[in-house]
C-alpha cells in the first residue's frame, strides 16, 4: 500500500488515481500509524513552500516522514514535496526544509536569459544525468508535465534528470531511499504512469 | 525544450459534449469521458471541460463527469464556466481540476481572480477573454460573447495578469467558427502586452492553421480547438507530426 501523505496542501484526488492506474492501493492519509504501515510514501504538494513547511510541521508529519525514510522506506516527493525534500529554499525569504536530500530551492527567473515566461509551465524533455530506478520504463527525450516557478539548485550528484528550459533545470533528484520530482508524475500520461509504476515497484 | 501544447476544449452541457458555430447552434457530439479518453490517447497535451449548464441539477452532473474523467485520464485538465467564487474553484479543483478558468466571472466580481491567485496559487488560475473588435477598438465581451462590456481588452488582460492571473486564453469571436485560421494580430497584441503563457483560441479551421500561429507568433505557448477535433477534420496525431516536421517543438 502506498501512503500518500494529506497535510492539507492541494488536491489529491489526481494522484490517489494514478497510483490506482497503475494497479497500486493508494491511501490518502494524516494517520501516523498507516503512513508507518505504507510499504511507500508519497509527499505531494502545490503552492508555497514556507506554507507548506509549517503544515507539515505543524501537524507532526515532517517527522514521520524524516523517520519513515530513515528507516529505508522508499519516499517520492512531488513537485513542491520534492523541494521540501531539500535542506533550505529561498521563495519569499529563507526557510527551512527535511534535509533528506542536500540543496536548496531558487527562483527559476535568476538562472535563465529574459524571453522566458515564469512560471516553467507544460510538457519539456527528460535529460538524463545518471541511471535512475524510477526510469526504468522510460527514454530519455520523453516529456513529462512541469508547473513550477523555483527549482532544485545546488543538489550536485544527487540530480538524475534536468529539464532545458534557457538553463538545466532540475527535473529529479535521488539519494538512497529518497527521490524527487519537479513535474507532476499524474499529470504525465502515459509517461508519468511508467514513473509512478517503477516507483511502486521499488 | 518546452513543447507548443494542442489543446481540445470540451463544452459539456447535461452531460453531453456539444460546440456552436459562433457560440449558438449547438450539436451533439459524445460523451466528455470517452472524448477525453480519446484525445489523451491521441496525443493532447492538456484538455478543457467547458460548463455550459445552467441549472443547478447539470452542474451536479458535470462535477461527476470531471471527478470520472479525472481518474482515467492522467494529463492536465482545466475547468470553465459557471466559476463566480472561491467555493466555485474549490468544487471543480476537488474532481480532479488542475486550473481553472475564469470569464464572466472575473468581470461580474473584480476580486476573483486576486482571491483565487491568493488561495490556489497563480498557475491555477486561467484568465480566458471572449474579445471582439467594435469600431477597430478589442473589447472584452461577457456572457458567451453576447454582451459587450465596453472594456478594452489589453487593459482587462493586464489587469488581470497583475492580479495573479496565471494563464490567458484569448478568444476571437471574430474568428470562431469561421475555420479561417486564428486571429494573430490580436494574439500578438496580447502576447506583446503579458509575459504569461497564451493560449489560442478561435478560428482553427485546418492543420495549416496551427503552424503559421505558432511559426508566425513563437510567444504563443498553446493552440485550443473544439468542433475540428471532435468532428474529425483534424486528427490531432497528424497535427503534431506535422508541427514536428515544421520544427516547431512538439510532444509526440
């Protein structure tokens, strides 16, 4: 069973599906003792991070989650989970994340040249950086659905992917147990599901 | 790279997917779930459930088709009309939308798009813009392109942006329905004034049409059609080799 954790950021109607899709249980859940009972974890997550943070914190489940993924316990978090993931970001100030995964998170708009719209938004290319579990069923090239307007900066060998977008934009980070990725894997169609499924089957 | 998205609008009334020519006439076609489906299947990058009910018993019927078009098709979809409030996104977000887009309730409650923008995040909210022109002047036209507002449009289009806006689908009634192609000069108008994603819409009536916009306006990030995909004429796997062969940046 999969835990997807619900700390009151965004809708999860979507990804409780996906998983579904790819033959997977999916639970939908604040519960300590069923996240604990997970074979895996999802952290998703929309919106802004210093919000974010304090919800997951604030309800108990930063610790959980830290505890969980110390244990081994495979985590993947999305999007704005991915960057939770990360020691510190820098949107509307300096706040703290998990620290499960070094880096921190910065505005796309210091990395790339005037012309670019912000936010990073629609279909780009996988590039890959190093071989990854979680694309095990997928190409490099195949695209995968981006909404994001910080990105995962100084995270070194931890990147397994990048997006091109006027600069390598951080598309998936991994270290051990612990992966990320900036892109909606739900929201990826066929693509995503593949993403979703070799995470499942970790 | 980022990609040039082909983006199919459903307009779903008592749970039917229908389309007018120049908003009236309208005609059945099929059902939103199996359309949405299909398209996903075809290669769309993203689709529109249009809400184009007016009682309270389709709105109930609509938020079921989404929450079921939702758990089988996996790409992003956005929602439009009958969305007035904060609870109106609430409800459409909770079925499984990823934006939502606002018309004529954007011009009925001048804090709208600010209090969405607020709560769910600019991405979410798509600011579409039914535009006319009236003495040589782009006015803003409300309820399904009945009424004009006597708003300038580039100045509503701004506004809006400012206000958190994440997204503008402008929609030429001088062009829909015509199949001409799509009405670039106001696009360019639009695309000049914000630094959000534009959207197309309005007049696609051929493949040829989408590559002389998006050959002729790089900055337009998106190309959105309803009766040519439903009736058949443009198939959308042919509409995107040909982008690709025509090097436009296309997801295949």
């Amino acid at each position: 069973m999969i835990a997807i954790i619900d700390y009151g950021v965004g809708n999860l109607f979507s990804l409780k599906c996906s998983i579904q899709a790819v033959g997977q249980e999916a639970v939908v859940s604040s519960d300590r003792h069923v996240i604990e009972q997970a074979d895996k974890i999802l952290l998703p997550g929309v919106g802004a991070f210093e919000d974010a943070a304090a919800k997951l914190r604030g309800s108990g489940l930063a610790d959980v989650v830290k505890e969980q993924a110390g244990q081994g316990k495979p985590l993947l978090g999305i999007c704005l989970g991915m960057q939770l993931l990360l020691e510190k970001s820098y949107e509307y100030g300096e706040h703290e994340g998990l620290g499960l995964i070094r880096g921190a998170v910065r505005p796309i708009k210091d990395v790339i040249p005037d012309g670019f719209k912000i936010p990073h938004i629609g279909w780009n290319a996988l590039l890959f950086r190093k071989p990854s579990k979680l694309y095990r069923y997928v190409r490099e090239g195949e695209h995968v659905y981006f909404v994001h307007s910080y990105y995962a900066a100084d995270c070194d060998s931890a990147v397994t992917a990048v997006s091109e977008y006027g600069a390598d934009l951080t598309a998936s980070i991994e270290e051990d147990n612990v992966f990320g990725c900036q892109f909606h894997p739900e929201k990826s169609g066929d693509v995503g599901l593949k993403i979703l499924k070799a995470f499942c089957e970790l | 790279m980022i990609t040039k998205r082909i983006i199919p609008c459903l307009d779903v009334r008592d749970g039917r997917v229908v389309k007018g020519k120049n908003f009236l006439g309208l005609q059945d076609v099929d059902s939103p779930v199996e359309l949405a489906r299909f398209y996903s299947k075809a290669g769309a990058d993203e689709l529109v459930f249009y809400d184009i009910t007016a009682s309270a018993e389709g709105r109930a019927i609509f938020t079921d088709i989404l929450c079921e078009a939702a758990s089988q098709v996996f790409i992003p979809l956005t929602v439009g009309g009958g969305i007035n409030t904060a609870a109106d996104f609430e409800r459409v977000l909770n079925c499984g939308a990823d934006k939502v887009s606002v018309n004529s309730g954007a011009i009925r409650n001048p804090s709208l798009v600010k209090e969405a923008a607020r709560l769910y995040g600019d991405q979410c909210v798509v600011l579409s813009v039914d535009i006319k022109r009236v003495d040589g002047v782009l006015r803003v036209f409300a309820k399904g392109g009945r009424e004009n507002t006597g708003m300038e449009a580039i100045e509503w289009i701004r506004r809006c942006v400012g206000e958190g806006a994440g997204e503008v689908v402008v929609n030429s009634i001088d062009t829909d329905g015509v199949k001409k192609g799509f009405d670039l000069e106001m696009l360019e108008a639009v695309c000049n004034a914000v630094r959000v994603p534009v959207i197309a819409s309005g007049g696609a009536g051929c493949i040829q049409d989408f590559i002389t916009l998006f050959k002729t306006l790089p900055k337009v990030d998106a190309g959105l059609a309803a009766s040519i995909f439903h009736f058949g004429e443009v198939k959308i796997e042919d509409l995107k080799k040909e982008m690709a062969a025509n090097q436009i940046p296309t997801r295949i």
